[in-house]
C-alpha cells in the first residue's frame, strides 16, 4: 500500500458519497461502508497495479464497479490508466467503451478467427500460489502463441476487451480486481468467469 493508494480511494468514496449517499462502499484499502438502505455496493480497487507504480511502469489504474445489493448483478464498472491515457467503462447491458485521445469507440473484443492468440495472466507474491498458477498456465499455453504478464488484473480484462489480447486467467484475485474489468469484458461480448470464492480462477475467453 502507497499513500497515493489511500489517496485514490478516498477520492473515489468522496465522489460515490456525493452522489450516492445511501450506496454501500467496499475497497481494497479502507474499512467497508454499510448501509441497510443500499441497493449498490461499490467495489474499488484504488490502485490495481501498485509495484508497476512505485518502478515507473505504466500499467496500473483505479478500477471501481459497482453492483445490486439485491441480486449481485454487476452493473456499471470503469477503469482509468492515467499513465496510458485510456479509460474503459461499461454498463450493464450498454456495452464497453474505450477513451482514448479524446476519442470514444464501442470496443468488441478480438477476432474470432485470430490465429495467433495471445493470453494474458497475472501471479500470486506466495510462492505457493505461483507454483499453483504456473501448472494451470502449462495446460493452457497449447491454445496460445505467446503470454503476456502486465501486473493489472484490472486492465488484462480490459485488453482482452479491446482486442489487444485473446484472452485473460488469473487464480487468487480478490473481488476489486476484477469487479469492473470483468462487466467490461463481457459488454465487450466476451465470455466471463468470476471467482466465487478467493483463490477460485477468473477467466475471460476460454478456448
């Protein structure tokens, strides 16, 4: 954790509670808001990608989504890469969209019929998990010409999401993770699957 993880997510629940007072807020950093009133919870992660911060690596962002307290839907989810220029948004049922260079497009994922598929994935700090990580990926690597390992669990959603990657697995992420990149993924058209439990895999584009 960095003083500027603390920062951005205090902005975040700044902003959320101006808006949406009653709305419940859980983050990677700070303690969890509830309210009985809430029909949304907010998930943020302030700072997905915080070693590539502290190094001077471009890929990291705040990822925030949100979702019905009522039936767990998730329904809304941006993230911005300050250091890339581009912001990924999408709401249920709305599609995804990328911002980039002032412009906004709809994004839809790669190509179907791309041969040279590229996988992107990220690993634990435990040991353990990594050896864990490391088995899954050789039972994959025979549907892909090449991995890509980022550091933003956040941001490889939104790559596959704009067609940049193919496809995107993770083991062991917690919820604000994956909360907005997966609903944006997924507008984009792709095939999601969230954890249900932590540890449990994530995957976007299972071939």
């Amino acid at each position: 954790m960095t003083d500027a993880d603390l920062a951005a997510e205090t902005i975040v629940r700044a902003e959320i509670a101006r808006y949406r007072p009653e709305d419940s807020i859980t983050g990677e950093e700070l303690d969890a808001k509830t309210s009985s009133k809430a029909k949304v919870r907010w998930s943020i992660d302030p700072l997905d990608g915080t070693v590539n911060y502290t190094r001077g690596l471009p890929h990291f962002a705040t990822s925030v989504g949100a979702a019905s307290t009522e039936t767990g839907e998730w329904l809304v989810g941006v993230v911005v890469a300050p250091k890339l220029g581009v912001t990924y948004f999408a709401k249920k049922g709305g599609g995804a969209w990328k911002i980039e260079a002032g412009q906004t497009k709809q994004i839809f994922g790669p190509p179907k019929n791309r041969t040279t598929r590229i996988l992107a994935t990220g690993f634990s700090y435990s040991a353990a998990h990594r050896a864990e990580q490391i088995e899954f990926l050789g039972a994959q690597i025979h549907n892909f010409v090449d991995v890509r390992r980022l550091g933003s669990a956040a941001l490889d959603a939104c790559l596959v999401a704009d067609g940049t990657v193919d496809a995107y697995y993770e083991l062991h992420t917690k919820e604000y993770d994956w909360a907005a990149g997966l609903l944006i993924a997924e507008e984009a058209g792709q095939r999601v699957k969230r954890a249900s439990f932590e540890g449990d895999l994530i995957w976007v584009n299972a071939f």
